[in-house]
C-alpha cells in the first residue's frame, strides 16, 4: 500500500535534487580572464572530457590594450592601464557570474609573464583583489612553454606529440619524455625566430634602404635568409632526437592562424584541432607570394580573413610561412606525422589550469 507523503518533505525533496543538479552542471564550466601583452581576454567554456580536450566555447570577448608596450617604455604600468584593468577585470568578471552558473575555484585570473618586470605590479595586484575577491597570478617564463603544452595537446596524446607555436618574437614549445618508473619530464623547444623577428632580421639584409618596403626586394631577401633559418631549425631536432618517434605535432600560434583561415574553407575551421598538410603549406606560401590579391578579394567579405590581414601585411605573413614551411620540412620522418593547428589558441591557458586541477590527468612534469 502506497504511503502518503508530506507535502513540506516532497518539496524539499525537490528543493535539494535541482540544486544537488544544479551544481553538478557547473563543475564542467570553467572561466578566465587572460591579461596579455597587447589585450584582455576572457573567455569561459564547457569542459566535457579533458582527457580529449573536448570542450565548447560558450563566450568569448578580447579589448586590445598595449600593455607590453608601456611596460617596456616605463618599466611599469601606466595609471591608465591600471584602472581601465581594474574596471574592466571587474565588469567582466561580474558579467560571468551572472550568465554563466559556475563555481568560484572555476574562474582564474592571470597575466602574461611581460607584466612581472612591471616595478608597481602589486598596486594592480591589490586593487583587483580587494574588487574582486579574486587573486591575479602572473604566469612565469620558464612555465610559459610548459603551460602552452599542456593546454594545447590534448592529455591523452601527451606521451606521443609535441607542440610549436610559432609567436612574433620566438617559436617555442616542447614534449614530454617518459622516463623509468613512470615519470615524465617537460623538454622545451626554442627557435630563436617569430614573425616579427625573422622580418626585422630580413629587413637588415637590404642594403639600400629605399627598397626595404618593396615587396619584390624583400621576397628575394627573404628567400635567402631561409638558409639561416634552416640551419637554426635543422639544430633544434638534431638537439632532441625523441621528436622523430613523436607520431603527432601540434601547431598554434599567429603563423598557423593565417594559413587556416586564408588557405582552408570555413567548414574545416570549425573544428578545434584542424588537420594539415606540408603540400597545403607549400600551396599557400605560392598565392602567398605571387598571387596576393586572393587574399585582398577574400578579406571582402570573409570576416575572420579581414582580420588576418588587419594583422598581418604580406611581408609579416611571408615571413610566417617561412618559419611554418621550414619546421615542417625539418620534422624527421615527416610523411609518418600527424599535423594540426591548435584553432582555439585563445584558451590554451585556460584548458591548461583546468588540466592541472584534474585528477585524471599526470600534469607533474
């Protein structure tokens, strides 16, 4: 027989399982707000399995600040720069506990390593800690590259992978060597050229100084200089020879963003890990340099390639595609590798906190 129930139990019954789901469902969703050298970031996310780094990006929003730049003029941060951070860490980290149901050991605050030579970074520190509530912690150096593999090569494929990320002033990244007893070791990689750096270097070569803007002088210029960086990259691997049983490299970084969104449709774009190939690259690196009204005419009416180019001018990306057509060609035993552009860059710090929290998850490296 069939007992009759109180009321009063029945709805707190109730009560207790929405919020016993409720906050079971902000365990996966993860926010951060990124502090970098030239932008604040935020973005928040939907983590499903870490392991695979299956997750959605549920927001995402950038305002461009030139932090670095008067960090570098100053050797601090303007008064300017610390309240418009102040304010806008502040807004955005209000707007993301209101939209988003989320768990406060879920939202992280960081700022780039340029930001610990900035002499009054307690002043910023304090302010967004007593507005806030939350504490900014500014990402090291030496745990730059570390972070950036982490969160870019998904945890299951850490044993077997290793990332580049091709940036303006240097191409770094690294891997994980397995050593006895089941420990792992991080192995940085370092070229000392990014985009910026290999076309500054480029420049220098041209003698007459009237031609240094002129794109047929600058392509021959640069055609020669990619014995230098060939030299440089061929060092790299010979320095670590694990990578040639590596089965995967991943890619990320300003370089490989260009190619993607100039070279591949919109269809393919929409995949976190986007699959490429050296015959792509090469492909793209001819428009690139003989045919660059393609990219013009694209830009028209393709947002996110209007954005490249805003970025970008064809020497930045000639010397990009230099820099991404050499690191492939060096790879040993290439035709047996499996290469993908990291789409999603702008979480890579985050997806790489979340790795570090994980229980499922060797990160100790």
């Amino acid at each position: 027989m069939l007992k009759k129930h109180n009321p009063k139990f029945l709805f707190f019954t109730l009560l207790t399982l929405f919020f016993s789901v409720n906050t079971f469902s902000q365990k996966s969703v993860y926010a951060g707000i990124e502090i970098g050298r030239r932008a604040i970031k935020v973005s928040v996310i939907d983590v499903n399995n870490i392991r695979k780094a299956d997750y959605k990006i549920l927001s995402f929003w950038t305002e461009r600040i030139p932090f670095a730049d008067h960090i570098t003029a100053n050797g601090e941060l303007t008064q300017e720069d610390i309240t418009k951070t102040t304010v806008t860490v502040t807004n955005q980290l209000q707007k993301i506990r209101a939209e988003n149901k989320l768990l406060e050991e879920n939202i992280f605050i960081v700022a780039a390593p340029v930001f610990a030579s900035a002499r009054n970074l307690d002043v910023l520190k304090n302010k967004i800690a007593l507005l806030t509530g939350k504490q900014l912690e500014v990402l090291d150096v030496n745990e730059e590259a570390k972070t950036l593999v982490k969160g870019a090569i998904p945890p299951v494929d850490f044993a077997n992978a290793f990332l580049l990320d091709i940036g303006a002033q240097t191409t770094k990244g690294g891997y994980i060597d397995e050593l006895k007893d089941g420990k792992l070791e991080f192995v940085p990689l370092e070229l000392s050229f990014g985009t910026m750096t290999l076309t500054d270097a480029v420049e220098k070569t041209v003698v007459n100084k009237s031609q240094v803007n002129d794109m047929s002088t600058y392509q021959e210029k640069s055609f020669d200089y990619n014995v230098i960086l060939r030299k440089k990259t061929k060092e790299l691997f010979d320095a670590n020879p694990p990578l040639a049983k590596k089965d995967k490299l991943y890619l990320s970084g300003g370089a490989v963003w260009a190619f993607s969104t100039l070279f591949y449709d919109e269809t393919v774009n929409k995949e976190h890990y986007v699959a490429l190939t050296l015959q792509d690259v090469i492909d793209y690196d001819a428009i690139l340099k003989n045919n660059f009204g393609k990219f013009t005419n694209l830009a028209k009416t393709n947002k996110e390639a209007a954005r490249v180019l805003s970025t970008y001018d064809q020497k930045y990306l000639i010397s990009a595609n230099n820099i991404l057509v050499t690191c492939l060609e060096s790879i040993p035993d290439y035709a047996t590798k499996k290469i993908y552009f990291v789409k999603e860059g702008q979480v890579i710090w985050l997806i790489s906190y979340i790795a570090d929290r994980s229980k499922k998850i060797n990160t100790n490296f």
